[in-house]
C-alpha cells in the first residue's frame, strides 16, 4: 500500500469510512469527490481535501516526517513502500541490556543493498551514527523502540529523530510473535552467517576483547545479518498487511512480493 491510499491520517476517518470509500472507487487522494464519498460529513471532507493539498506536496518531497506525525501508530506500516528505497535498516550488539551499565559493541546499518558497520573502540561514536540516520527517510528496527534507539540515545549521549517503523508490532498484526530469529525461522528467511543467539553475541564480544579476531568477525557477520534480513521481513509484513487492508476486489495494489 502506498501512502496515496490512505486517507485514515486525517481527522474523522476511521477505518471503516476509509475501507467505504475504497469500496465506492475512491482509492487514492486525487479521486476523492464528496459526492463519491458516503458517509463523509462536510466538515469531514474539508479536512480531507486540506489534508489532501499539503500531503501532496510533502510526499513529493520525500517528507516521511510529515507522514509518521499523522498516521496513527498502528498504521504507520504505510509509510514503508513510500520510503523502503530510503530506509535504514539497524541493529545492535551489546554487552547487557542496561545502557546505563552495559556498552554498544557493533551498530549496523543496511541501506540501498550497502551494509556498514561500526565497532566499539574502532569507529562507533554518536557522530557516525547520526550520519547513517540523517541520510535515512525511515528507520527500521525489530524491537528497535524500546531497546536499539533508547540504548543508543543513552550509550552515546545522542537524539533519534527520524522517523521509525519498529516491525515488532507489524509483525504481532499479522499473528507474528517472539524474538525476531523465531519469526525468521518461521518465514523461511535464511541467514548466510552463524547461526548464534544474543547471548552468543555478548560471549563472542568477550572473546574478541581478549584477542580473538574471529570471535569479531562472527558477531560483525550476525549483526549485519540483522539487518539485511529486516528488509526481507518488513516486505513480507508490509504485503501482507496490505493484502488484509485493502477488500479482495479492490484495484489497489502493492510493489511487495508475496511471502
């Protein structure tokens, strides 16, 4: 679903006005006619036709800030097709799960089919981090609110603005639940690297600080497979959510393949 398909950020539209409208042929901005629309209440509509304006002209100018402020927080899977060739996909890699106490080893970043990453003690500062984020229309992270960004936040005395999709609650929408490995498993996406779990990652972190360069080489190897593999899943979700949105004989489509 593109975000020229929604009319559910504005004020008075509900789901089933929305799904109502699709049904009656309205199913993108430019084809919304009061007259078409019922169910739709004068007041309504002007926002509908405000909101319509400047959506426009923001979405044209690749502003995923304007959009993530307006959709409600469990529809902003919206936002995806839009900006998925601007996304960041991140991770991180830590010693605990207490920034206060524990330390990032690794942050990797997959963008445009490139993937960096950065290692503690050699390049991981908030400077380059706030680099990768700066360039990235939307962020997206498997657990990422609650644990990737807060820990970077406090890890690295820095602020995450940009605009985040945080597939764990996409994926509990379509009757995805546990960690992001399970999930994976359970989609049938595959990893190139190791198959380790977090708490291998704090070992091989260990093993790496007393000189094992390959205890670096197999933890940089499956943060990054995080991280590729985050794409993978948010197409999957994405389109399927789509395909639960949108009414079986309705024309709208999607450019993400079926999992």
């Amino acid at each position: 679903m593109r975000i020229r398909n929604s009319f559910i950020p504005v004020e008075g539209v509900g789901a089933t006005t929305e799904r109502r409208m699709w049904e009656n042929g309205i199913r993108e901005w430019d084809e919304f006619r009061v007259d078409r629309a019922p169910g739709v209440g004068a007041t309504t509509a002007s926002r509908i036709e405000a909101f319509v304006d400047e959506a426009g002209e923001r979405l044209d100018d690749r502003d995923a800030r304007f959009f993530d402020e307006r959709f409600p927080s469990g529809e902003r899977w919206r936002l995806y097709e839009d900006f998925r060739d601007g996304a960041c996909f991140f991770d991180i890699e830590t010693t605990g799960l207490s920034p206060e106490r524990d330390r990032v080893t690794t942050v990797s970043f997959h963008r445009d089919g490139d993937t960096t990453t950065l290692v503690q003690g050699e390049d991981l500062s908030a400077e380059p981090v706030r680099e990768q984020f700066d360039a990235a229309d939307l962020l997206v992270t498997f657990n990422g609110a609650r644990f990737d960004v807060p820990f970077l936040e406090t890890a690295l005395g820095m602020e995450v603005d940009t605009p985040h999709l945080d597939l764990m609650y996409p994926c509990k929408k379509v009757g995805l639940s546990g960690g992001l490995k399970p999930i994976e498993k359970e989609l049938g996406i595959a990893r190139d690297g190791p198959e380790i779990t977090g708490r291998d990652a704090v070992r091989l972190w260990h093993e790496y600080e007393r000189g094992d360069e390959r205890a670096l080489e197999r933890l940089v190897s499956y943060n990054r497979d995080d991280t590729v593999n985050l794409r993978t899943l948010a197409d999957v979700v994405a389109g399927r959510l789509h395909r639960e949105t949108v009414p079986d004989d309705d024309p709208i489509g999607t450019s993400l393949g079926a999992d």
